[in-house]
C-alpha cells in the first residue's frame, strides 16, 4: 500500500470507530476541507510575503498542523467519492503544462499578470 | 523516492522551468490553496447531501481536478516550509485519536452536535 | 450619512487608534474576509440543511457574530479599495437578472441543475 | 426602508420569482457566499501587497462585482435566519473594542505579530 492509501484506510478506521460516517457525505467533507484551508489561510493573513518565508518554530509547528488537517479531508473525500486522488494529481500535472507552455509562461505569464 | 516526493520533483521543475518561484510565497501559495478548496467547495452548494453522494460521471471528473488542485498546492507550499506533509498528517491522526477517544466520540460526539 | 458609510467611518477610526493601516493592505484584507467566511461556513459544517434552518439561540448567536465579522471586512475592504459597495450591489441585481431571466430560470436552473 | 433592507427585500423577489428558495437553506447559502469569498480572494492571489493597493481599472471592475456577491448572499443569510445583520455588526465593533482596547493594540497587538 503506498502512503496515501495507507492513510486512507487509518481514516476509514477513525471514522468507522465512532459512527461518524453519517457526517461524512462528500457535501460535508467538502466543506470542512474548505473550513481547514481556512485555518492555514489564516496564519499567514498578517504576515508579509517574506515574513511568510521565514516562519518562527512555533508558526511553523502551527502551520503543519493545518496542512495536515487540509490532507486528511482531501483523502477522506477522494475516498468516499471513489476518486484516485495521485492519478487525478498527475492527470492534472499534465493539464497545466499544456495549459502553461514553457515558452509561452516563462517571465510574463498572464496567469500571474492579470492587474 | 515516495509518490508525494515526485509530485514534489516535479512541482519544483514545473514553477523553475516557467521561473515562477517568485510569486510562489508561502503566503501566497495558502491562498491559491484556499482558492482551489473554494472551487471545490463549489461543486457541491447546490447539491444535496444524498445528491453529492451519487455525481454524474462529468462532476465527478471535474470534482477530480479540483481534488487534484488542493493535493499540488499542499505539496507545494510543504515543499516551501519545509515541512514533511505526511509526518504531519501521522502525527495529526495521533491528536485526533486524543482529542476524539472512541468511547466519548461515539454517537453524539460534542464536535457534530453543536445546534 | 447611510448606516454602511457610519460602519466605513467607525472602522477608520477603530484601525486608525490602533496603527492598524499598515496590516490593511487588499490583499491582506482580502484574505481576513475570506478567512471569516469560513468561520461562519464551520457553524452549518455537520449541520443537515434542515438543521440549519433551525438553529439554537446559542449557535445563531454564533453565526451572527460572523455574519457581523464577514461585513465588517467587506466594508474595511471595500474603503480602501476606493469601491462604493451599495453601488456595486445594485449593479450585481441587475446583472443576475440578465443571466437568470426568469421564464429560463425557474423549476431547472442550469445554474442549480449542474449534477 | 434602510438600504440593506432593499437589498434584502429585491433579493427576496428574486429568489421567489425563480423559484429558488428551495435551494437557499442557509447551509447552502453559507457555502455560496464562502466561495464568492474565495473568488474575491483569487484576485489579490498573485499580487503583492503594495500592487493591490494599486488595482487597474479592469481589476477594480472585477473586485466590485464579487465584492457584491459577498454582501448579495450575506444579505440574503441574514435574511433566512432571521438575523439583523446592521445590529450584529455594530455590536461585533463594541466587542472588538473591548477585545483589542487602544493601550493595548496600538504598535505591536498580539494579534497581528504572532509569528
């Protein structure tokens, strides 16, 4: 089993456990995930850009926390919704670099420079 | 290398070869990381609990690049902390197991039944 | 003076006492609003879309702090940024009128449809 | 009638008019003004801090609308919960008062330097 499976099979196990399954509609757990981005949002809300590239022990440990929360929502979901969360990461690799073209990208992409 | 250390690899090659590590600040790549939890999120306002249970095959595949979204973020901003995503996802189901013991979470768990 | 531009002027007050310009910057603005809205999603995360037209005193009480909380942003933001918000409101009706008309729109909104 | 009692009264015709209250429990409605948030947020994502105090024209153009949005559904929220959305936010500002008092807050407030 590779790691995120193994992760999804401590998460059915969790869930399973306490009878938190009739929480757990998609519906649901996409919500909570967004509610979770939220939280790491929040940590870097009063932060500068460069302050957020050097992040005291404590922010960071903080920060860590709320990554990990946003990944165990994300395999949840993708569990309940039977969708292979690595193939659709890497299908989509492959979209943004058709959609990004190196030569096209590279210095002003209007991605980043629409102002 | 793990699946998550490649998808790292090529995270890093990706924004390299279109030299977009610039805008990639930890402060900014936890709000494109909301964003794309938001556009998730998205898909299912509208749809009931039972509904988002059962999705056509074309939500389905477009909830699938959504997902796919969240995951390369989350990679990309642990890769700019620092931080190891899946040790902090272990430890985080060690907190969870604490916080949410099975013979208190089980049934009315405090944390679902909060009218 | 409308109750909106009592709630701009009080808000440049509260943030100027305090030196809290220099934090106010749109982008960071931007991201507290967001940040709030998830506070207020979490109130309705576990909740059934019946439950959640029935709430208790306590979490209405809860939900109306956030409501209180996402405006409060808007308006700060929506200062700064220079933007009449009542304006852009009616303007927004008008423009939803146009994309919903209402003989297209009702029963099966492709909007509400999209499954 | 104040102006967000127009609002609140418009937004009722409009949903009636298309039959589309079925869709608005709050729940749901928690969930739409959470992403309108996240698409208000989506502008600022790659900008700095100074850059979106200088917005363009087009960009400015586009922040009014979803700066609409958010108060269209906020409006609308306040409304199926029967929440006074003026009243909450002017008791949020004497909390926060209470919560951050001048002495305190002004220079370094906790709230704004944890890093």
């Amino acid at each position: 089993m590779s790691e995120l499976e193994q992760l999804r099979e401590q998460l059915r196990e969790f869930a399973a456990a306490r009878d938190w399954d009739q929480f757990h509609s998609p519906k649901n757990l996409a919500m909570a995930l967004s509610v979770e981005a939220a939280e790491l949002l929040e940590k870097f809300q009063w932060l500068s850009e460069e302050q957020s590239r050097n992040l005291s022990a404590d922010t960071s440990a903080a920060v860590a926390e709320e990554l990990a929360d946003v990944l165990l929502y994300l395999v949840r979901l993708s569990d309940k919704l039977g969708i292979d969360l690595m193939d659709a990461a890497r299908n989509k690799l492959v979209v943004n670099a058709n959609k990004y073209p190196v030569d096209k990208a590279r210095g002003h992409s209007r991605k980043y420079n629409e102002l």
